[in-house]
C-alpha cells in the first residue's frame, strides 16, 4: 500500500490522553472507522497481507479486533472466531489466564471454533505490552490449529509485546 495512504491512517488515529486512566495515551481508532476510504484503507493493509499465504480462518479479540477481523474474514470469504472476556460466550469455552497491570484477566474461545491443522491468522487493533494477544495465541495453538501470524493495526514499540508473543510473527502497520 502507498506510503501516502499509510500516512493518514497515522494521521487520522487520535491521540486521547489520561484515557481510561491517568498517564495512558489511548490510539482512538474511530475516526478510521469513521472514514469510509481509511476504514477501507485499513482492512485492506490485514487483506493484502493475508492473501500472501493459504488462511483458513480469522480470529478476532474482543472488542476492537471485531472490527477489523471479521471485514478482514468477509473480504477473504473466510470464517470468523471470536475470542472474548471471560463470560461473554454462551457455549463451551477454553480459558486462557493473562497478567494485566493489576491483578489478572481471561479470555476465552468456543470449544469448537477451530480444528487442528486450520490455518489462523490473529487481528487486533493495537499492540501493547502482549498480554492479551498471548493469552489468545495459547487458546488458538491448544486446539491444534496453526497460528501463521499476528496482525495489528497499531503497534506500541515501546511496549515490547512481540517479544511476548514469541515465537508467533507480529505484522503491525502503524508503528509508534
Ligand atoms: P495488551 O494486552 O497490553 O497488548 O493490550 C492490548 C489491548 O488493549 C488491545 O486490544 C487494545 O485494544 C487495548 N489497548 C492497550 N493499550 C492501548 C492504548 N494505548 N490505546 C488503545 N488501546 C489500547
């Protein structure tokens, strides 16, 4: 994709600062959305990569990989997965436990939703420190499935998340 194009998706995710708490710089992504060429823009950056190899399906993470992923599995003409906070899916669930700054959290994936030797590919918003994108990379790699790739829009350098997300590939495409 054009480096112009690439530009204003930067341009145009908005900085929110002391958001949800003090000291947080929050990457507003809805006015992407709001944007029918950069929303366009921004599924095709997941699409483009994604048809350089053979992907079965795409798992989102709950909120705003939803967004992105299941446009991402329309546009390919794959099947969607949703892994979600805990007690959000009404069927059977794996549980994968992750560290946030305080205390700890779940995520958690339908049973059923992938079968051994699928080949996924993970989308979410944003890269911070990992946490939660490795809790979903355990639950895709339990059920047999291969993970190929983890794809973000955005992806906070500093934060280090790839290294937690070792050995899965990081693809981000908006670095900050
Ligand atoms: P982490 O587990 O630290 O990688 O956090 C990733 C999740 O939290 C992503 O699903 C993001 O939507 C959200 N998130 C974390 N930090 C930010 C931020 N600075 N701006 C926007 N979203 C964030």
């Amino acid at each position: 994709m054009a480096s112009e194009t690439i530009e204003k998706l930067r341009a145009a995710v908005r900085d929110v600062h002391d958001f949800p708490k003090t000291g947080i710089v929050f990457k507003d992504i809805t006015p992407v959305l709001n944007d029918p060429v950069l929303f366009r823009a921004s599924i095709d950056l997941f699409v483009e990569r994604c048809r350089e190899k053979r992907v079965d399906k795409i798992v989102g993470i709950d909120a705003r990989g939803f967004l992105f992923g299941s446009a991402v599995a329309y546009e390919l003409g794959l099947g969607f997965v949703p892994i979600r906070k805990r007690g959000k899916l009404p069927y059977r669930t794996d549980t994968a436990k992750y560290s946030l700054e305080y205390g700890e959290a779940e995520m958690e994936m339908h049973t059923d939703a992938l079968k051994d030797g699928e080949r996924v590919v993970l989308v979410d918003d944003l890269l911070a420190t990992g946490g939660t994108s490795a809790a979903a990379a355990v639950l895709i790699r339990n059920t047999g499935a291969n993970l190929l790739e983890a794809q973000f829009l955005i992806e906070l350098e500093f934060l280090e998340g790839r290294k937690r997300l070792h050995p899965t590939t990081v693809t981000s495409f908006l670095k900050y």
